[in-house]
C-alpha cells in the first residue's frame, strides 16, 4: 500500500481519519480494485450495451459475481489487447442470460492455460443463449481441461448456441478443447456456426 502524499500512513482505523474516495477507471476503482456496479445501465430491452474490453471486463465481473441472469450485447469490435480476462461464467455461478454479439469480434483475448472451462464463457447453464459473436483469430485460447472459443462447458439442458464462429487455435492441455463448445454435461442446441 502506498502511503498518502506528505505522510508515512498507508492506512489508519484511528477515531477521525479518512477514507479515499473511490476513483474509478473502467468499472473498477484504481486505487483498491473495487466494481462500480453503476459503471453501465441496461438499455430499455435489458441488455448491458458493450462497447470496449473494459465493458466486457465489467460484465464477466457482475456474471461471475452471481448475477448470471444478466443480458448483453455487443456494439463494437472488443480488443481485449493488454487486459486480463477471466471467462463470463464461473463454477456454481453460471452464465443463463442471453449474449448478442450483433456479428461482432472479440479480439486478442487470452485465456489462462491453467485453469478449466477457458473460453468466451467458462460455464453456461439451461436458458442461456449466446449468439452472434466471432472470436478472432488473434485470441489465445488455452487452458486446462475445457478449453473452447465460445463456450467451456454446458451444465443446464436447453443452452443455445447460434450464428457463432471461432477462428482461433484452441489448446487444451488436459481433456475436451474444442473450437465452439469443449464439454456439454447436458443438452445444447449449436445452430449456424464455425
């Protein structure tokens, strides 16, 4: 922690001293890496509008935070160059809401070699539709067992995969990498994609 400006105190709980205001740069603050859960508003359809790696970051954070159920669209190519991801979906906090990439692409994402369930979205369960998005060729796909472009691994019946397309190299070190959909432990209707 680097101590405030003119002082030797990082931090003090002492009767009287201050906190920083929150200063908050993409969706999170800079300072302590709090999300600002006001960082986008749904449109009047109820999708996050998405326009930058920021915002997606942003998204993924409130998904794997437990608001599964939230919509998304994208309005632009997203170039994730320079910033961390961790996959929209996450062990017992699934994606189920509806994603629409408007025929958009995700460029140069990178995933984390050693971890499960490395694509787009980690995990999605039944309701879930994802449709619309291109993961370009410039992503680096890798991780350990699930390994995918769009989608890691299914665990409800009835997720949709549609009008998708992935033209990145997919590497897995251990089992099931695949370029759309690496694991489904139930049904999953794949629809129009490549």
């Amino acid at each position: 922690i680097t101590p405030k400006p003119g002082t030797d105190v990082a931090f003090s709980n002492h009767e009287g001293s201050s906190v920083d205001e929150h200063v908050f740069a993409g969706g999170f603050c800079t300072g302590c890496g709090k999300w600002q859960e006001d960082f986008l508003e749904a449109d009047a359809d109820g999708f996050y509008p998405i326009a930058d790696g920021a915002q997606l970051n942003w998204f993924a954070y409130m998904i794997n935070q437990g608001k599964g159920d939230a919509n998304a669209k994208l309005t632009a190519n997203i170039d994730m160059d320079g910033l961390a991801f961790t996959p929209i979906g996450q062990d017992g906090r699934d994606f189920k809401g509806h994603f629409d990439g408007q025929g958009h692409r995700i460029q140069n994402l990178t995933t984390n070699a050693e971890l499960n369930n490395q694509a787009l979205f980690g995990q999605a369960v039944g309701g879930a539709i994802i449709e619309n998005v291109i993961i370009d060729a410039s992503c680096t796909m890798v991780g350990n067992a699930c390994a995918a472009g769009i989608l890691g691994h299914v665990w409800g019946d009835g997720v949709i995969v549609r009008n998708c397309g992935n033209e990145a190299d997919i590497n897995g070190t251990a089992q099931n990498a695949a370029g759309i959909i690496a694991c489904s432990e139930k049904e999953v209707h794949i629809e129009n994609c490549y």
